[in-house]
C-alpha cells in the first residue's frame, strides 16, 4: 500500500468516527502513525486532502465492482443473491460506507468532489451496467430506467444500514422490487 492510501485509509477512519470535520491533516497524521507533516505533502489544502478521501472511496467501490461476477444463468433468485452478497460486500467496509455518507452530506454545495459519490461518476455507471445485464435476462420491460432504480436500492439500503437506522432484511426488500418489475 502506497503513502497516499494509508493517508486516504486514515482519513476515511477518521471521517467515519467524527465526520467530515474530524479531517484534518494533523489527525490525519496522528491516525495513520506518521510525523506531523506528512499528509501536507500529499494533500496541501483541506480540499485536497477531502479529494484524497473521495477517491480512496470510489478506488474501493471500482475494486468490489470488478470483481462481481455475473453468472450466465439468471433468475430472481440469483439476481437477488448476487445484489445482496454485493451490498453485504460493500457493508464490511463500514468506515467506508460512513465516511461516504459523511461526506455526501457536507459536500453538497462542493459538485466536483461530491460527483465521484454520486451516480454522475464512472464506476457508478459500471453499476447500472451490471443492473441492466441482471434485469435483462430478467426480461424486465425497460431494463434502463429498473437498473437504475435497482442501484438507488441498493445504495439505499446500504446507507440506511450503515446508519443503524433499523433492522432491515435486505433480501426482502430486493426481492419485493425485482418481483414487482414488469416482464417484456
């Protein structure tokens, strides 16, 4: 792992611990166990080093989405089981998943740093293109618009989960919407 992910790695224990607000250079520092300094040379201003936090949470989402594999074989069943073991997948990086949830609230007046959380950044649309191929051999009747309907779901559930807002059973819910999608 390079300097700039262990600083990235930091800020993003960090931010979930304490919010955006515990971002700072010098926390960052202390948190990743380096001298008093270093993360300056990686991130001058506070912006920057919020940009090096957001683009070690997308790194993350880029590497769990290339490694889905999406059998040829599909059902709800199987679709349903392959969104949830992807939301279970992104789930076990908590303090990621808090750190984004963190950041899209205290970034939205910011669009340049906030776009890479949102569905306006590229791995994003890798996302829907994995929604669509599922509901496609669905046969689901307007497989663009269900997909992305599909990864607002399943970011949905997964930030009300990160939040601990209550108990949710996540494969009902999907199940529930992928039944309820209209067949071609």
């Amino acid at each position: 792992m390079d300097r700039r992910e262990v600083l990235a790695d930091a800020g993003i224990r960090l931010t979930a611990r304490g919010g955006v607000r515990a971002l700072t250079h010098r926390a960052v520092d202390a948190e990743a166990g380096l001298a008093p300094g270093s993360t300056s040379y990686y991130a001058r201003t506070r912006r920057e080093l919020t940009g090096l936090v957001v683009a070690r949470v997308t790194e993350q989402l880029s590497a769990e989405l290339g490694a889905l594999r999406v059998p040829d074989d599909l059902d709800e069943q199987a679709v349903v089981q392959i969104a949830v073991a992807f939301l279970e997948t992104l789930a076990a990086r908590a303090d990621a998943q808090a750190a984004r949830l963190a950041l899209l609230l205290e970034l939205r007046d910011d669009e340049e740093l906030r776009a890479p959380l949102t569905g306006a950044d590229p791995v994003r649309a890798g996302l829907h293109d994995v929604a669509r191929t599922l509901l496609g051999a669905l046969r689901v009747a307007a497989p663009e618009r269900a997909a992305v309907d599909l990864v607002g779901l399943i970011d949905a559930v997964l930030l009300y989960r990160t939040a601990a807002v209550a108990p949710l059973d996540a494969a009902s819910v999907l199940t529930a919407y992928i039944a309820g999608l209209p067949r071609r």
